[in-house]
C-alpha cells in the first residue's frame, strides 16, 4: 500500500532530480574527451596568460584584447598550419614522382616523340648546334645526337636542376629554425639525389652517374641560396618598418 501510495503521490510531478549531474556522470561527455577539453582549456590559458596578466579578464578592455589576441592568434596559427600542409603535400608530390621517373625505362619515359610532334620545325637548331656539353665521359652535341635527342637531354637535365632545387627549399621550410638548418636541408637533399640515382641503377636500361647527384646538388645550392637570399631581405625590411 505505501508503494502504491508514493507512485501516486509521484503522478504528475517531475522525477526527482538525480543526485550525480549529467556532465560527471559522464553520460553525454566520456572520460578522455573530457581529459583532452581540460588540456585544451589549460593550453589555451597558458598561451594568452602573458596577454591577460597585462589587461585582467574582468576589465572592458581586457575583454577586448582578449577576443582580440585569440582572433589574431588563430588567423596566425590557420595561415600558417596552411603553408605547412601545402608544403608537405609538394614534398610528397615531388618523391613520388622522382620514384616513378627513377622506375621506368628510357623508352617509357622519353619525349623525343613529343618533341618531333610539338617542334617540326626544329626551332633554335643554329644555336643549339653551337653547345657541347661534357657529359659521362662523351660530349653531348646536336652533331653527336641529333636534334630531338639532344633537346631531350637538355630537359631531363634541366628537370633535374629544379626539381631537387624545389626539394631542397621543401626541406629548409620544414625544418625548424635552427643554425644549421640550411645544410641539413642541403645533407637531405644529397641523401636524396643519391637514393634516386641507386634507384635508377636498378631500373633496365639505366644508369647511376655522379654527375648527375653533382647537378641535383648544384641547383639545392642555387634554391636554398635564393631562400636564404629572400629570407634576409624579409628581415631587412621588416626591421626597417620596426625602426621607422
């Protein structure tokens, strides 16, 4: 009877509220996710605690300055999480597609065809006629490999000028700044060309020479002088703006 009694006396009414909250209980928030938003929170109060300690939370304007510096803050972070990512993404782009080159034959990878189609009429020929290059131990000329042939051989070395100059600048951004992140930029690149010409080695058809790991080096050299070179102009202005 009493039973019967207190669920009538319960009819109608709100079920009491219960005695453990709905966030400690952990119903809707688990654990972990709530250990990681107690390090987000700390994180964060530790980033602008410089910032507040100079204008208090309970003032106006440090309020402001608060919204303000977070504003700032994430626009810089975003931007610059941003620039890393599309780096990285360069930097993967650039490796895989030395492992493909590096892994085909001659056949599969020459432009002769393309350049007959593209070029009938041999533009430049004169003066291209007039260069000879050493090259493994053989001079390269329009004489010694005809037009087309040697048009190839100056794309594929000119490939191979920029393309470990990109990765070469592609390690200098990545790397943190330091002393010695310029020639640890360079020291990555030569690890590098030398992997991509042993890679070649083991492909039908192909060869491994050191001029061609001398030549990657020579255009990291030119890419990360010419970083250096805008790294230091950036500097430069910036602290004329400062000092004016």
């Amino acid at each position: 009877m009493r039973q019967g009694a207190l669920s009538l006396a319960h009819c109608g009414r709100h079920p009491p509220a219960p005695s453990v909250s709905i966030i400690h209980s952990g119903l809707f928030i688990p654990k972990p996710l709530r250990h990681v938003c107690i390090l987000l929170l700390c994180a964060i109060g530790f980033y602008f605690r410089r910032s507040l300690s100079h204008n208090p939370p309970w003032c106006a304007d440090g309020v402001s300055d608060f919204t303000d510096n977070f504003s700032m803050h994430s626009q810089i972070w975003y931007t610059r999480t941003m620039k890393k990512l599309v780096v990285v993404v360069l930097l993967i782009g650039i490796i895989v597609g030395l492992s493909i080159s590096s892994s085909q034959t001659y056949e599969q990878q020459t432009i002769v065809p393309k350049l007959q189609e593209l070029l009938p009429n041999q533009p430049l020929e004169q003066p291209l006629s007039k260069l000879q290059i050493p090259y493994w131990g053989k001079t390269i000329s329009v004489e010694e490999r005809g037009y087309y042939y040697f048009l190839e051989f100056l794309v594929r070395k000119s490939a191979h000028f920029f393309t470990f100059g990109a990765l070469a600048a592609v390690f200098y951004w990545l790397l943190p700044k330091f002393r010695l992140r310029f020639f640890l930029a360079a020291f990555l690149t030569f690890t590098a060309a030398s992997a991509d010409e042993f890679h070649q080695s083991l492909t039908g058809g192909r060869t491994a020479t050191w001029q061609d790991v001398l030549l990657d080096m020579s255009g990291a050299l030119v890419f990360l002088l010419i970083v250096k070179i805008i790294e230091l102009f950036r500097s430069n202005s910036q602290t004329s703006r400062t000092g004016g």
